[in-house]
C-alpha cells in the first residue's frame, strides 16, 4: 500500500499543532495543569545557560502559554513538588519525572563506558576511586555544589578549566548516580536521586531497553507530529540503528504510519495523535532552543528557515546578531529578531530584525510588536526600543 501524501504546509501546520503553539492561552494566571499541558505536547525543555535575554528554558513555556510566573516552572524543577528532572534528553534537559525510568538505558551506558560524551567517559574510566570518594561525599554532606566539595581536585586546561571534582560529579550525573536537587544562580546542586526524585518514580522497574526506547520513539512522534527518522532520533539523541529498530517495530504495530511529503525527499511517519489543522492562529516568539525549531536541517526542511546560532561568531561576521528568536506567526516562521533584556533602563532591545524572504514588513510589523511588548511585559521591561536597520526595523518603529 502506497503512503499516504502530505503537501509541506499539511505537515508544516500538523508540527506546529503538534507542539502545542496552536492551544489557548489561560485566561487568568497558569497553573501546574498548564504547564504539564505544555510538557505533554513537548516532552522536555533545553536547558541554556545564555541570560541576554532570559535563561532559555523559561521561553518555550512562554511561547504557549503566555506571560506566566516563572516561578511556576522554577517551582516544578527544583521545588518540593517536583514535576522535572535534570538530564541529558536533547542535550541538557527538564524532563518528567515520569519519564526518569525511560532513560536508565542510557545512565546504564555511562557506567558502562559506553556514550558519545568521550571526554567524561574517558574520565570515568580511568577515575573510578576519585568518583566514589565524591559520590561518598554527596551522599554525606548533599546537596552540594562541585565548588563545594573536598574532593575539588585541580582544575585542567581545557574542559573549560573544570576541576577533577566537576569532572566526577558531570559523570556521576550522567550515569544517574547523583541528579539536580536545585540551583543556586545556575550552579547545580547535586545530590542523590533517592533524595530527589519521588519516591513513586525511585521505586518504578526499569523497563526493558527497547521498550523505553519505544516509548520515547512515541513521544518524540508525538511532539512532532511528522518526521523522519533522523528527526525522531535527534529528539532524544538515540543511535541510528537503534532508532531505525524502533520505527519498524512502532510501523508493524500500527503505532507510526508511513507518511509521503512532498519536497521533503525522504521517509517519514506520522503520529497517530497528530492533529490535521486547517489554519494556523499562532503567534509567538521562539527560543533558539525550542523544540519546534532546534533541529536546523529540520527547520530548513519543514520552513524554509536558515537558521544559525551565531552566540560563537565574531561579531563583526554575525549576519543576523547574537540571541536572535525566531518569530512564528500564521504557519510559518515570519521573522527574526535580536533581543537583549536591558535590566538597568527596563527595556527590551530588539538590536536587528530582519523579515523572512516571503513576508513583508508593512504586514508583520504590528503583529510582531505585539508580541515583543507581551514579552517585554513579561520579563517586567517597560518598553520596547528597536535599533538596528532595515526594513523591518523601520516599520517597527512605526508599529510602535
């Protein structure tokens, strides 16, 4: 039987309402049931430590629902009532404690020497008695940060200066030893995960490896509601014949259906909870490293969208700036805006903005104002200024 076929702007809306951007916002203040709302759709949030703007893992919640007390997701990471966990998902992550036994496979991998992580693998190869005499410490005197501990050790050129200390505890917690108990600016505190997390998920059975690595297969599906394979293997970092393991073995159980898109020129598979909008009402501003748009091929792929962090780049080279969001608006993604948080002055400066190839200034101008004074209210900024030049920088400086 022939796959079905999907125009690229079908599979375009199905991923955007598969990630949730196409939900109403709360009418009053969010609550708890909003942001779980918010991780069913995305199954977990990047951790970055850039603060331009504001740490990156607060944007995708705003994106969804709003201007909502940030303290809201503070609270379901590193609060009492604990909803998230720390670890490597898609990079470093906020994660549901539901979820924690899903990746036992891969902490089992540190332990054993095995994972794409070489420099902490080799480390914890070669520093078995130096890691548990810091793991004895946690345990003791937890939670603690690495600068804290009386195993520092002496720190190394490269590894960005971090000490032998860093090094133990950045094994320890990638083979799920010790975790997150909270931070302190955004230092980690760590300590262990009897202590941690809750008592239901401690006690929970380890799945079987391919079973937990269905399972993420499932969601990462789910939150894209069509991609392919390369796409639902980046979601959580798995390896390609593992992934490719899994997909047949969800397509054979009816779990994944093999979709056609057009332009796209490779296989892919659709969520069987994907949603099929006919139009697309969002408008919002994205993290860099928010789900929908941080796989770049990806972003190319489904939008037509170039995309580069340009953080690492001489500014001089930089073609679009140093935090530049993308702005997403109808079913495409419209615009792109550099933007720093002035805290001394109160204000959100947007240093460049540029229009994507198929939209006009005149037409974006106003919406995307909008939506820079809803996050500047957000971030408790009193305005808006716009520097920069060009076209889309002129009228919004009009829109303003």
């Amino acid at each position: 039987m022939k796959p079905e076929r999907l125009s690229p702007l079908e599979a375009r809306r199905i991923a955007i309402a598969a990630q949730g951007l196409t939900r109403l916002r709360p009418r009053g203040e969010a609550e708890r049931g909003h942001l779980k709302r918010v991780l069913d759709h995305v199954g977990l949030i990047q951790i970055d430590s850039v603060n331009v703007l504001t740490r990156s893992h607060y944007l995708p919640v705003f994106a969804r629902l709003g201007a909502y007390p940030q303290r809201l997701l503070e609270d379901a990471a590193w609060g009492s009532r604990r909803m998230l966990f720390e670890y490597w998902g898609h990079e470093a992550s906020l994660i549901p404690v539901a979820m924690q036994p899903l990746f036992r496979w891969r902490m089992a991998d540190a332990r054993a020497g095995v994972g794409q992580w070489a420099g902490v693998r080799k480390f914890g190869q070669e520093n078995q008695p130096f890691i548990r005499r810091v793991l004895a410490e946690i345990e003791k005197r937890g939670p603690l940060g690495a600068s804290e501990l009386e195993e520092a050790g002496k720190a190394k050129d490269g590894w960005w200066g971090w000490s032998e200390g860093k090094r133990a505890v950045e094994w320890l917690f990638w083979a799920g030893l010790i975790t997150t108990r909270s931070r302190r600016g955004f230092e980690r505190l760590y300590d262990i995960p009897e202590r941690v997390l809750p008592r239901a998920v401690v006690d929970t059975p380890t799945p079987i490896r391919a079973d937990a690595q269905r399972e993420l297969i499932r969601i990462a599906a789910r939150a894209m509601g069509v991609a392919t394979e390369t796409d639902l293997r980046d979601y959580f970092r798995m390896g390609p014949q593992e992934t490719r393991d899994r997909i047949a073995e969800l397509q054979e159980a009816g779990e994944l259906t093999p979709v056609e898109v057009g332009g796209w020129g490779k296989a892919a598979w659709l969520s069987p909870a994907a949603r099929r909008p006919r139009r697309i009402a969002a408008s919002t501003l994205l993290s860099p490293f928010d789900s929908l748009v941080w796989r770049r091929e990806r972003d190319e792929r489904m939008f037509g969208f170039h995309y580069r962090i340009e953080i690492y780049v001489p500014a001089e080279k930089r073609k679009h700036g140093y935090y530049v969001l993308p702005w997403l608006h109808g079913d495409g993604l419209k615009a792109r805006v550099d933007l720093k948080s002035d805290r001394t002055s109160g204000r959100l400066l947007v240093q460049s903005a540029h229009e994507e190839d198929h939209a006009r200034p005149d037409a974006i101008a106003s919406p995307l104002m909008r939506d820079l004074q809803s996050m500047a209210a957000w971030l408790g900024l009193g305005e808006v200024e716009v520097r920069g030049e060009g076209r889309l920088a002129e009228a919004l400086r009009s829109a303003a």
